[in-house]
C-alpha cells in the first residue's frame, strides 16, 4: 500500500474552527435534529435583486470568459470610486486586485510579503484564519492578548512592545471577529503613528466596515495621511455588507508593486476570479446603496436585542463581554461556568468543551474561543432572525440554569 506523505506544513494545518462547529451542527440536522446554528459569519439576506439582475444582464452579454487575472477594469474603477465616495480616499487601478473572496486577498498578501523568518503581530482574538494563513507561508505569528476591559483593542504601546527586527506585517482587523470591537479613531490614528515611525506594513482587514452600531465609528486605516496609507494594504469585499458570502469576491489595496507581486501569484494559483461575480459586485459599489442601510439597521436591532437578554447574564451567571460595536458577532466569557452542573448534569472545564456539550444538550452551535486566541470565551452569530435568536439564548440560558 502507497504511503502518502503530506507537506509539512499541511500537516500541521487545521481546517477553520467556525466551518468545523457548522458542520458538527450539521450533523446533528441531518440526524433529524433541530440545531439552532450561531457558528457562520453569514448575512441571512438573499443578495439585492439590482445586483442579481447584473449579474443575469452579465450572462446574458456573454461574459462568462476569463478575465484578466487580477479583475476587469470595471470592477477597479467601482472600488476606486466607492473608496473616493464613502471614505474622501483617492486611488488608482493599478492599486487593486480583485481576489476570491477577502481569505484569497488576505492569503495573497501574506505569501506575497512573508516568509521563513518573518514575523506577522496579530492582535487577539483574532479571525481563525490569521495565524493559520501565516503559518502556512513559513512566518511566525507573533499573537498580542488584548483584553475584555480594553474593547479587545491593542494599545500603541502593545503595538511597539511586539515590534522586532523580524517584523513584517501587523494583521488588523476594524470591526473584528470574533469580539465585534472597534477601534476609537484616536487609538486607530496612534497605531497608524507607530506604523510610521517603525516602519511596518498594516494589513487593514475591513470586511465589516459597513457594519457600525451607534457608540461606534469606522476609518479606514488609510485616511490618517499619505505617510500612513503608503504602508496600508487593505482588505475588503462584498461578502458582508452586500450579504454576497457565495459570490466569493474581494479585494485588496496597497502599494503598486505589491499589487503586481499578488496579481504575478494570483495568475498562477486561480488565474482570475469568477466573471460574473465581478459583474455583479460592479451593481453593488457603483448601484443604489438603500439595502446596504437597511441590513444594517436590521443587524443593530438583532445586536440590540442580543444585548438586553445578555447583559442579566452578568450578575445571573457571571459571564461577561464588551458590547460589540459592529460586525454581527457577541463575544462572551463562559469560564465562569466551568466546573458548575449545567443542562443533563454536564460539566465543562474549557470553552470547547462548553460548546460541544451546549450543542449536545442543548442542541445550540457556537464556536469556541479557543479557536479565536481566547480561552474561556465563545462566539455566537446573529447574523440570523430574531425568532432564531430568541430560541437560541432561551436554550443557551435553559442550559446554564442546569
């Protein structure tokens, strides 16, 4: 029998922690099982119908042939407009590429600037991805622990304290995931300071910047000054805000050669993304914006909501959180419940643990924080409805109350 031997760095990858609770969950439902899912980062809202339309209008003229490698011409003009329009931001064509979804435009970046040797800081919790896409590269991910009282925001001095010689890339993300947090503009600002000063490149990932609550603000990583935007590589998409998760389309900005670098590396691993994805994500940046609003006023009640049946949970069962202020995430520390009888007379002693016997005895789906860089906490998505999510924490709290 032929003994197969993966590379080393595959064998020391693991899948994605947040598609391994859904398909957990998923087993469960296929066994007849009704599972209330909070593990996807996933907007329930079908695309809008103009960007639907484009993308049959698209079909229908025949565009269904490659494209350039890094995106049509079109679709860099949306996303330089669209920048120019929400955030006063000026950029040319040659500073985009159109990616797979914002996880290729992430990957892009890091095997384009890392390597062996290198050091990638990552603020935690940080997405799953992150340090799995760094290591995968050959680089080291150098993880800062930010806390629950601080926002889960890192500080300009964490920031400095992380820096060394073999610094190439600090990995942001503004609103994040898992925690929701975002970062005061003031902070934001002193970071990109700091960038500055020492040198370092800023991966701005964005993907939830049309995602913002009231308390709460957004910048863009590059608008605190030409000095500042000549080291940010954002990373953006249409996957949240335009609720295009399948449509599997983002994109990065950044200094022109390293642009070039990733398009070079994107021609070879995907050639160019799908055709009438682009097409149709031209409709959402340039097309009318009203559905972007209204999802986000729907995602503000859900979090709202969330908020209110959470916040008893404090002095109920001693689980804490920071208040998320965008995404559509609720990021809360369980350890408080470690060790205590829970539902069916279970008894947990980490996060991962909590989720699995939540899911078998309550038969409700969150992702551990063991996953994010956070022991103790979970995450729950209320990227679903509010009948959904009224089930899902009246469960939640059936099983805490043992």
């Amino acid at each position: 029998m032929t003994s197969i031997v993966l590379s080393p760095a595959l064998q020391k990858l693991k899948p994605s922690a947040t598609l391994a609770a859904a398909a957990k969950a998923k087993e469960l439902k296929s066994k007849g099982i009704a599972v209330l899912d909070f593990t996807l980062g996933e907007p329930d809202f079908n695309t809008p119908a103009n960007v639907r339309d484009a993308a049959i209008a698209a079909m229908n003229a025949g565009h269904t042939h490659y494209t350039p490698s890094g995106g049509i011409p079109e679709l860099k003009n949306a996303v330089c407009a669209a920048y120019k329009r929400d955030y006063g931001l000026t950029f040319s064509p040659s500073q985009v590429l159109i990616s797979n979804g914002a996880k290729h435009s992430i990957h892009n970046v890091i095997a384009s600037l890392c390597g062996p040797g290198d050091e990638v800081i990552i603020p935690a919790p940080y997405w799953v991805s992150y340090s799995a896409l760094v290591e995968l590269a050959g680089a080291t991910a150098v993880l800062v622990d930010t806390t629950e009282e601080s926002g889960f925001c890192m500080s300009p001095e964490q920031f400095i304290n992380a820096i060394t010689p073999k610094t190439r890339l600090l990995m942001l993300n503004n609103p994040s995931n898992p925690t929701g947090s975002t970062y005061p503009a003031a902070q934001l600002e002193a970071l990109a300071r700091v960038a500055v000063e020492k040198n370092i490149l800023v991966l701005s990932d964005e993907i939830y910047e049309k995602l913002i609550y009231p308390g709460a603000e957004f910048r863009c990583f590059a608008s605190f000054g030409p000095d500042v935007a000549a080291r940010t590589i954002i990373v953006s998409g249409v996957s949240k805000a335009y609720a295009m998760t399948g449509w599997r389309i983002g994109w990065t900005i950044g200094p022109v050669e390293v642009i070039k670098a990733m398009d070079n590396l994107q021609s070879q691993e995907t050639s160019n993304p799908c055709s009438i994805s682009q097409y149709a994500a031209v409709e959402a940046l340039s097309g009318p914006q009203d559905s972007v609003e209204e999802m986000r006023v729907e995602f503000e009640k859900r979090r709202n909501y969330v908020m209110e049946r959470m916040r008893p949970w404090r002095s109920r069962y001693g689980i804490t959180f920071a208040e998320p202020g965008g995404a559509f995430y609720a990021f809360f520390n369980v350890s408080s419940c470690f060790g205590k009888k829970l539902m069916g007379g279970a008894q947990v002693q980490n996060a991962s643990e909590f989720c699995n016997a939540l899911l078998e005895h309550a038969h409700v789906a969150l992702v551990t924080g063991d996953a994010f860089g956070a022991p103790g906490y979970v995450r729950l998505s209320f990227a679903t409805s509010i009948e959904q999510i009224k089930a899902g924490l009246d469960a939640i709290e059936k099983f805490l109350n043992g």
